[in-house]
C-alpha cells in the first residue's frame, strides 16, 4: 500500500508540475513582493497554518462522505478521492518542502543576495532582511537572451559547420574565434580566472564561473549540501510547545462527526457490489493449487494390505541377567585385571557396555552416571549429526599373505651346507662352477687360484698368480674346457688337468692355435707365451691401469667373452674374440660407471649395467634397445634367466629387482629381504631357481618359475635363507654360483670359506 | 621261568623272541614298567645262566628300546593288555679307536679286506698298504692324479704273497697293480695293466668275488664291464700325441709298461654321473651301480643290459652297497639320507625306509659285502645286517636294518672336523679313511664275537 501510495503521489505531483509555473508565480509572488508577509509566516504562521490546514480536512469530508452516498459512478469517484488526497497530500509536502528551495532558488541563480538580520522596528526580534530586488532585466536571469537558440540537441552537430546555431532572428551564430593550441595556452598563463572557467556549450565560449557556482562546486568536493543557506543545525522554532504557547482550550470545539462509528455506508456499497459480482459469478476466484493433485484427504486403511511379508518384529532386548544385578554373586564381579581390561578397551570394543558392581542396597545404587552422554548421543542421532565413526577392520592378517605354494612342494632346493672349502687367507672374491657341474674354481685376494671337486671338497690343482683375483670364469664350451681369471690389467686362460685327449687338444687349439691370426691392435696383447704357472696357457693384457677386473661374462657360445675392469676412466669394457684373438672396446662413450656386462642367452644383445640403470644393446644393430630402470642407487650385481626374458638386479641399496623384459621397463617386483648389500645373485640354468647373496652372510634362495604363456606372471616364492657365512669387514657372501645339473650352491665368502650347499 | 610274578607296580606281559644264540623258551614274562634295558639285560643273562655276562640290546615294534618300557608303552599308546614281543640281539659295544694311520693327503678309499692289512688309496695318486702295527708296507705312485677308489682283486691261482690291486683314478684310467705283501721282496710292486675307456674321472672301481671280473663307473655316465685278464699285448691303440702323459706313465723299457685294456663290455643307461657299480655278492652277471641320476639300475652285464631301474625323484646317490643275501640295496644320497631298496619286492620303485642323517653321507658299507675267500671266517647268514655309514661330519655310524630311526652307534673319527670319505669292515675292524688319513676303529658285534 504504501509504495502504490507513494507512486500516486509522484504522478500527481508530475501532474502539478505542469501547472507549476503559475503556483511558482503564485509563491514566487508574495516572496518576491511581501517581505512582511513572509516575516509574518515566520512569527505567526504557525497558526494561520494550522488553521487552514484543519479547515481544509474538515470542508474534504463532507465532500467525500457526499460521493460516497452516489451509487453511479463508484470508481470513478474512488479515483478521484485518490487523486484528491494525493494532491493535498502532495500540497502539503510541496509547500513545505519547497518553501525553503523556493525562496533560495532565485538566490541560486544569482549572487547570492545576502540577507542582514536586523531588529524588527514592529516586533521587536531579529528578522532577515534581502536587499531589494530590481524587477528588470538583470534580475531575472531566464529572460537574460542567450544568442543561441538552437535548444538542448548535441553541439557536435554544428562541428564541422562555421556557425554553432541561430540566434533569436533566424541569423547565423558564427563559431567564436579559437586560437591554436599555443594561444590558449597563453590564455590560461595570462588570465588569472582561466582555472575558474569553463565551456559554455551553447557559445563554444570559455566563460568564467561565477562567484556562487565556484561556491557550489567547492561545497559539492566537500562533499556538503550544495545550498550556501542550508543550515543542517537550525535552531529549534517553538511553534506549539514552549513557553508561552500552552494551549489552555482545545482547538475545536466541534463534536465528534458521526462517521467516526457509524459504518461506512460507501464501503457496504462497494463490498455488496463484490458480492454481488462473486455470486452473480462474474468474479471468479483463483483455482486451488492442489487441485491435481487428487483428494487431499484420503483413507489409509482403503488400499489393500500388501502381498510382502510384514517386517520382522523388532528383536526383543534380551532380559537382564544376574550380572547386571545390583548385587550380583561372587563370580559375576570382575576381577582387578578384568576391570583394568575393560577400561583400557574401547568402548566400541568391549564386549559389554557395563561393568558389574555390586550395592549392598538398591537405595545405594547412584544415578545412571551414563545418562547425560546416552541422552546427547541420542539427540545428535536423531538430528543426524555428522560424527566421526571408528570403522573397525576386521580382517584375519593372515589372508593379507600372499598365497604362495609351500617350499617344501617346490624341491629341491639347497638347504645345508654339504661341504666346506676354506682358503687359508684371504677374502674369496670369485668362484666358478664348470659346465659339467663337477668343478669348482675359487680365486681369492692373494692371488690363489683353486681347482676342487664340487663333491668332495678336495682341491685338485692351485695356481699362485701372485695379484688379487678379481673374477674367474668358466668357458662354457663342452668340446673344450677352461676358464678365464682376471687379475691386475690381466686375463689368464687356464686348463684344468685330467683332461681327455680330444678336449685337451681341442682346447688347446683354441687358445693356442698353430698360426697365430696377424697382430691387429695394439692395446690389447694377447700372449699365448707359458706363463707364471703352469695351464696358464694364454694371457690377454689389458690396456694398463685399466684395474682389476670386476667381471668376466662368456657369450653362451663361449667364442666372446666381455670383461669389466674397475677403473672408471677409461670404461673398461672390452669384448674378446677368442678365435680372431681380437679385443674391441664396444662403446667409445658411455654414461656413468659400468657395473656390470652380460650377453642375451639367445639374441644377440647385450645388457650393460651402469650405477643406476641397465641399458640393452643390440649388437647387431649397434642400437641401444631399451633402458631398464630399477630404481637402485648403485647396482652391484645382475642375471639374466636362462630364457632371456627376465632379469634381476641386485643393489647395494639392499633391493633384488625381477624384470620382465615383456612388460615393462620397470621392475615387476622388487624384494628387500636382505639386511645388507646384495653383492651377487645367480639364476639356475635348469632349475626354476636363483639365489641372492648379501653382506649380512646370508643367501637366499628364491623360486622362481617362469612361465611360456606370456598372461602368466613369474611365480616367486622365497623358500629358504642359508647361513653359514661370517661376515669380515663388513663383507659377507661375494659370490654364488649354481652347480649346472644339481640343485647345489656354491657361495664363496668374505671369511675364506667356499661353502657347497646340497639339497 | 620263575619271574613271571611281577615284583609289585604295574607290570605288562612280554614275549621275548631272538635270532641269535641265546634263545629263551618262549614264554610270557610280566615286566616293570620301570624297567629299562639294563634290567631287561640282566633278567635274560639271568633266565640262560651265563658265566660271562652278554648284554643285550632290545628292538620293540622295529625299535631299540632307550626308555623304561612304560615311558615306552605311554609313548606309544599300546594297550595294557596286549603282549609285547620283544627281541633281542647281543647289544654292540661302544666302538673304539684302534689305531690312526696318518697320511699326506686325504684318502678316498680304503680296503681292509687283505687280511692283517689296510689298503689306501689317496688323492695324492698312491696306493697304500699297512699292516696292523701300522707299519706302511707299501707305497705305491699307482696314478698321477687323484685315486679315487680301491679294490682288491682277489685272484685264486696268484702269486703266493702278493695281492693284485684294482684303481681307480681322476686321471681317466683304472690299474691293476700286483703288490707283494713281504716286506723284503724283489718287486715291490707292478703295475699290470691299465684299463681305458672312460673320459672323465672315474669315480668307483670294484671286482666280483671271484675276483675275475672288474666293474668301473665314472663321471661320463659310462659303467665298464671289464675282466681280469692280463692281456699279453696292448688292446687300445696308444693315443698319439700325448707326450707328456707317456713320458711319465712309461718312463723306462716298452715291456714295463703296462698292457692297455679294454673293456667287455660298456654298460650305458645312466644320465649322469655313475657314482658306484658293485656285483652282486654271489653272482658275476648280475651288478647294481647307482648314480646322480637318482636311480639304481640292475645290470645283466654280460648282455650289457639294464634289467631294472629304481627311480627316486631328487636323490643323487654317493654310494651304494648290498647286503651279502643280495636282497636289500642301500644307497646314500646328497639330501642326507641313506635309501634302502628292497630287491626282492616286485615294485622296485618304492623304498623301504630312510637312514636320516645330519650331514652328507658319503660312503656306506654292508657288514660282509664284499666277501675275501681268503678270510676264513664263515658268514653268518645275514640275519642282522649292519651297515656303517660316514659323513662329512666326520662321525661314522653303525646302523641297525631293524631299527632305522636311530643309529645303534656312532663315532667321531678325527674329532669330528674332517670328512670321512670311505668306510670298510671286514668283522669287527672298521676302517675310515677321509680327510684327517685313516683311523680304525674295533666296532663289538656279539655274535661275530661268539662265532669265533
């Protein structure tokens, strides 16, 4: 109501804007002329007002209550109550409002005219006083003829004429002279009130800002009302109260009209007229919004039960038993150590949620000391309250364990120590089992070579080499039988004694054949001199200060063999040709130290393990392949499966990792069993077996079945740790080897011993 | 008998059964139940009257019974009421040490079946031979390389005292050395002939009782069926080229040389190395021999046929031996147990029972296996078969058929730090040779003892 009130009001107050200038005139007028009459507003106008005011209430209503009584024309009537009321309501605001703008709004435009307060010669009090205002020209700035009149339109229009309008006669305003940029420039330097003026639009002219719009704008930066003669903190006029004005009689002596409790007979009218209409049905009321939706009352009970089974009742509580008696037997209360047990428990753990106690009386018995907790618990359960629940897992650890076969279905496997060789001093660096299974070749740091039977233990031959051993390794071929050993910048080719005839010759053929293939390289000699000792039947110098040789690896034909040597300068990998009696270096530049080296048991590539990674050689294409990424900070020692397409890398850093060179350049497992570095791992050439060796003295023995169908994964089972090693200087078991046709390890270790573990 | 009342406690009802001499009426006896062996011993020395006490040794349900026969009977749940039958056999006295023969290297084989003498042979190429008073009466430089096994060919019309030595060596050959046994005699010692065929080392060598036909087996998976024969000329072409090997073999004079044999027969079924090849004690055509191919097959050798196969699945065999009624085969194997093979029984693939030991058996020998004629001593039928078995932890065991769970004793040759790699016994003198040399023990066998 009170915004469409509102609205009416603004329409009319449009309305009488149209009329204004008369009104205006008519206010301006006595302003304008009666300085008096407006001194006698101010003294006795409060009054006069009041008066006027209540006598024009009281003339409206019985104009109102006149139409109210005309049955014809109702609305019309209702409007123009509403137009009525709105234009008194909005006379009165005007007047009062605007008494005050009205009276300024001439002093807006023009200086402001000071007004003097000076003693009224009448009354006797202060009053202001405007200096007189001549009625010409001057006085009036609307009648003030602006040579333009062209009217409000954009003056850009005339921008690319000469002239910026017309006057008053039709005549051409010609565009004001403009000087160039420099002259305006100087204009502002020499005119002192150049920063005070501004545009005018209409002349294109620059014309300085009166005195009262520079006030206007300086009021309106300071963010104050606009009007100079506003006063926010105008003292209080005592236009009623106060002393003096009390009013002794009221101010009408008239009595109560009658509609104040009479009921209005215009609204009966008007009320009757609705009803009218509604039963006539010319009203129609709004539809129900539920109409749709069907009866909005029904009976529940009308559907027919339902065929379901009804819901299982409610399990009943089970009724309290003696434990939870007030005063329970002997045997129901719980021991100390029962009682500390059920504290320690959670309380979604314990089996009861109380404990027994016993009351010599009921009356004895204290509160429920639960019950402020059960009754919050309840509360939070019936707002749904979101609480943090313990989700108790309850899985059997033991079905988290791989399932795995049981080792003792996967034999045979090594599991104790048959027999024992010991060199006499010095670590075991190196050993090597023949192709036959039957021999074994053992070189420690003192330059000691041993050639003993896997079976017995007894040493058949030794070679004093007089430098460290750093690798031995036996030729693969069985048409010819011997076996490399590295020492300092030196592999020596040794054959083993007893040997029959045909191999004897065979191998010496091969090593030391009749006419010698022309000399081609110089770096590397090969000597097939007789050397220190005796079966030394070929030497191949390396480069010098190429080091010990960490590893020597045979091709599976036993024609090449790879060597490592440990120097680090100069990579030390070198390829041997035994039948061409030649020594190739097969990488100019490799990245990182090389580790280790082994040829594919089938195709010819060629695995290269540097400190982190193992790359994948073809050498036939003379093509890196792939590189293997196990994750190891330093690789100490690596296998290939027999099949050639799995490999395990082992690392200082304790990790065994299993490749499936199908898969994955990632590691298809990774085992940390060990508690030490791992220094040498070995695959079983017929056995689904492989060992690993490790700084902490143990070897562990692994199944490890590979399987041709390329969806099943390799099965890897642990099955034993063999212990038998003592650890030396932090080194522990350096090297294990498989006998070729029995499940027999041969560990060689740190402490000088050379273990045979059997089945 | 008089002690049938029980002298108070609880007591249970036992028949007592032997085999040996001393034989009690059959009769049930009420026995303590806190009785152990000793008393057991004793009521039976009591029972026959003995002048000269003889203990005994009681096997209940295949067991040596080592508890009081209640612990025995709580044990194994037997019921109060059954009878026991209990036999009992003279117990074997703890073994003891009788002599050491020192030796450079280790011995990889040993024979006591010279009589008064022990024949060695050594991973330094010699064979040896000692009397009892541990006097070396020879020393022989029979092979260049390691021997690995000895026999002695016991021939009928030789030489009278001199014995002809059968070798075998990691060099690829066996001999056959004709040894004198006197100690001041012309020719110590002559090498007869050497027997070629095989290419790897050979690993046994043994001969049959009559001493006419030799059996090697080898690392080439090869068994050679030979005979004793001398033969007057070379059989197998001297390989040309192998200077060296003839240098240090011939040496002096063409004649000295000896002849070159070759086998009968080639025996060829195993799939890996051969690890023993023994004839059967009574016969010459008939011979067992074991290998890593965890099988032992039979041998028909003068067709060269195998008859039968024992198969085990994962048992590589070190020895082997039959016991003298050729009925029950044993063979030690790498996963520390000693295998019995019953012959006879139609499913030859089935072992009887397991000798179980903590470490590597290496060598095993059958009481009377290899039977001397020259030793007057009768066999007693085999009724208690003994075997004595050494391992690399250097303790020799004496084990009993009927009880196989536990060894009936054992002994610790060199301490117990060094290999024992063979074992022989002719009666009660045990002979171990391995890595400490030689040691020989006196092992009491009752019966043996009252045979004499």
């Amino acid at each position: 109501m009170a915004a469409a009130k509102r609205d009416t009001v603004r329409a009319v107050q449009k309305k009488r804007k149209e009329r204004d200038p008369e009104e205006d005139q008519k206010d301006a007028f006595p302003e304008a002329v009666g300085l008096e009459m407006m001194s006698d507003e101010e003294s006795h106008g409060g009054e006069d007002d009041g008066d006027v005011e209540s006598d024009e209430e009281v003339d409206q209503f019985p104009e109102i209550d006149a139409r109210s009584d005309s049955d014809s024309d109702e609305e019309s009537n209702w409007d123009e109550e509403g137009e009525d009321s709105g234009d008194d309501d909005g006379d009165e605001e005007k007047r009062t409002l605007a008494s005050a703008p009205d009276s300024d709004s001439g002093s807006d435009i023009h200086m402001f005219p000071k007004a003097k307060t000076i003693i009224s010669e009448v009354t006797g009090h202060p009053k202001r006083v405007y200096p007189e205002i001549e009625p010409d020209y001057e006085s009036d700035s609307s009648t003030e003829d602006d040579p333009n009149r062209v009217g409000d339109i954009p003056m850009h229009w005339y921008d690319d004429l000469p002239h910026i309008g017309y006057d008053i006669n039709g005549k051409r305003v010609l565009r004001p002279a403009k000087g160039n940029e420099l002259d305006r420039f100087l204009e502002t330097v020499e005119d002192p009130n150049s920063w005070t003026s501004a545009l005018d639009k209409n002349t294109q002219m620059d014309k300085p800002l009166s005195p009262g719009e520079l006030d206007i704008i300086r009021r309106l930066q300071l963010g104050e009302n606009p009007d100079a003669g506003y006063d926010p903190y105008e003292p209080t006029v005592e236009w009623f109260t106060g002393k003096g004005k009390e009013e002794v009689m009221p101010l009408s002596g008239a009595p109560e009209p009658k509609r104040r409790w009479l009921p209005s007979k215009w609204e009966k009218q008007k009320i009757m007229k609705i009803v009218r209409a509604i039963r006539l049905g010319r009203i129609v009321g709004s539809k129900p919004t539920t109409a749709g939706d069907g009866p909005r009352f029904f009976a529940i009970w009308n559907e027919p039960s339902s065929t379901q089974p009804p819901p299982l009742p409610a399990p009943k509580p089970s009724l309290p038993t003696h434990a939870e008696s007030y005063n329970p037997p002997e045997e129901y209360l719980p021991t100390e150590t029962e009682r500390k047990e059920w504290e320690n428990t959670d309380p979604e753990d314990r089996e009861r949620n109380y404990l027994p106690q016993r009351y010599s009386a009921l009356r004895l018995v204290p509160a429920y000391d639960q019950f402020i907790k059960q009754r919050f618990n309840r509360q939070l359960d019936l707002y749904l309250a979101p609480r943090i629940q313990r989700t108790r897992l309850n899985i059997d650890p033991n079905s988290l364990i791989p399932k795995l076969p049981s080792p003792s279905s996967l034999r045979p496997f090594p599991n104790y120590r048959s027999l024992k060789y010991t060199h006499t001093n010095g670590q075991v660096r190196c050993v090597s089992v023949s192709p036959d299974g039957a021999w074994v070749v053992s070189g420690d740091d003192n330059g000691i070579v041993s050639l003993w039977e896997v079976n017995v233990g007894h040493e058949v031959k030794r070679w004093a080499l007089n430098s460290k051993v750093g690798t031995v390794e036996w030729c693969p071929r069985t048409d010819a039988s011997y076996f490399v050993v590295g020492t300092e910048d030196k592999l020596h080719f040794i054959i083993p004694p007893n040997l029959p005839l045909a191999v004897l010759r065979s191998t010496q053929s091969t090593l030391a054949p009749a006419t010698l293939p022309p000399v081609t390289q110089a770096s590397v000699k090969w000597s097939s001199t007789p050397g220190i000792e005796d079966g030394v039947i070929l030497t191949i110098f390396l480069p010098p200060t190429s080091g010990l040789p960490r590893q020597v690896t045979w091709h599976r034909k036993g024609d090449y063999l790879a060597s490592v040597s440990s120097s680090e300068s100069q990579g030390g990998v070198w390829i041997h040709q035994l039948s061409r009696r030649h020594s190739q270096a097969p990488f100019k530049k490799i990245k990182g130290a090389v580790q280790l080296v082994l040829f594919h048991p089938i195709k010819p590539h060629f695995f290269v393990a540097t400190q982190r990674y193992v790359r994948v050689y073809n050498l036939a294409e003379q093509k890196l392949i792939k590189t293997l990424m196990p994750g190891i900070k330093w690789i100490s020692s690596m296998d290939i499966h027999p099949s050639g397409d799995h490999v395990i890398v082992g690392g200082y850093d304790k990790k065994l990792c299993w490749f499936d060179l199908e898969l994955n350049d990632k590691p298809y497992k990774v085992l940390r069993y060990h508690t030490r570095a791992i220094r040498s791992l070995h695959f079983h050439p017929t056995y689904p077996l492989f060992a690993s060796s490790s700084d902490d003295g143990s070897i562990q023995i692994f199944h490890g079945r590979v399987y041709s169908d390329l969806m099943t994964d390799p099965l890897i089972v642990p099955l034993k740790i063999l212990r038998g090693h003592n650890v030396s200087d932090g080194l522990g078991v350096l090297q294990v080897k498989w006998a070729s046709k029995q499940p027999w390890l041969v560990s060689a270790g740190a402490d000088g011993n050379v273990i045979v573990w059997c089945s | 008998m008089a002690s049938t009342s029980a002298p108070g406690g609880a007591s249970h009802p036992v028949i007592f059964t032997t085999e040996s001499p001393y034989s009690l009426p059959s009769q049930k006896f009420m026995i303590p139940l806190d009785w152990k062996r000793y008393q057991l011993s004793q009521l039976v020395n009591k029972a026959l009257s003995l002048a000269k006490p003889v203990p005994f040794d009681f096997l209940v349900h295949g067991e040596i019974l080592r508890t009081s026969l209640g612990e025995w009977r709580t044990e194994k749940g037997f019921g109060e009421e059954d009878t026991l039958e209990i036999e009992y056999f003279e117990s074997v006295l703890p073994p003891q040490r009788m002599t050491t023969l020192p030796h450079k290297d280790w011995v990889s084989s040993i024979s006591c079946r010279i009589p008064q003498h022990f024949l060695t042979a050594a991973y330094d190429g010699h064979i040896r031979l000692f009397d009892y008073s541990q006097n070396m009466v020879r020393d022989v430089p029979a092979h260049l390389a390691p021997v690995t096994s000895v026999c002695v060919v016991p021939s009928q019309g030789s030489i009278d005292g001199s014995v002809v030595v059968a070798s075998a060596s990691h060099d690829l050959t066996a001999t056959l050395t004709r040894i004198s046994l006197e100690p001041d005699a012309m020719e110590p010692y002559q090498a007869l002939a050497s027997l070629h065929l095989h290419t790897s080392p050979l690993s046994s060598i043994a001969s049959d009782h009559s001493g006419s036909y030799l059996l090697t087996a080898s690392w080439d998976h090869l068994i050679g069926f030979w005979d004793a024969k001398i033969p007057l000329e070379d059989e197998v072409a001297v390989e040309t080229g192998d200077r060296k090997k003839r240098r240090k073999v011939g040496g002096g004079a063409e004649a000295e040389r000896p002849k070159r044999k070759a086998p009968v027969t080639v025996l060829k079924s195993h799939t890996a190395r051969v690890s023993q090849a023994l004839f059967d004690p009574g016969s010459t055509r008939k011979a067992y021999s074991c290998g890593f191919d965890s099988t032992v097959r039979t041998w028909d050798v003068e067709s060269g046929v195998c008859m039968d196969t024992i198969s085990v699945p994962e048992r590589p065999m070190l020895d082997l031996a039959i016991t003298p009624d050729g009925n029950t085969a044993l063979a030690s194997s790498t996963d520390r147990t000693v295998s019995v093979f019953d012959l006879r029984s139609p499913s030859l693939s089935s072992t009887t029972g397991t000798l179980v030991h903590p470490s590597t058996p290496s060598c095993l020998v059958c009481s009377g296996t290899r039977p001397n004629p020259s030793n007057d001593a009768p066999l007693t039928p085999a009724s208690a078969p003994q075997i004595v078995t050494g391992a690399y932890d250097g303790i020799a065991r004496l084990w009993d058929l009927r009880s196989m769970k536990n060894a009936v004793a054992s002994f610790k040759a060199w301490d117990g730090t060094m290999k024992i790699l063979s074992v022989d016994r002719v009666g009660e003198v045990v002979g171990v040779g391995g890595e400490g040399g030689v040691e020989v023990w006196r092992v009491g066998q009752g019966d043996r003892v009252l045979a004499k």
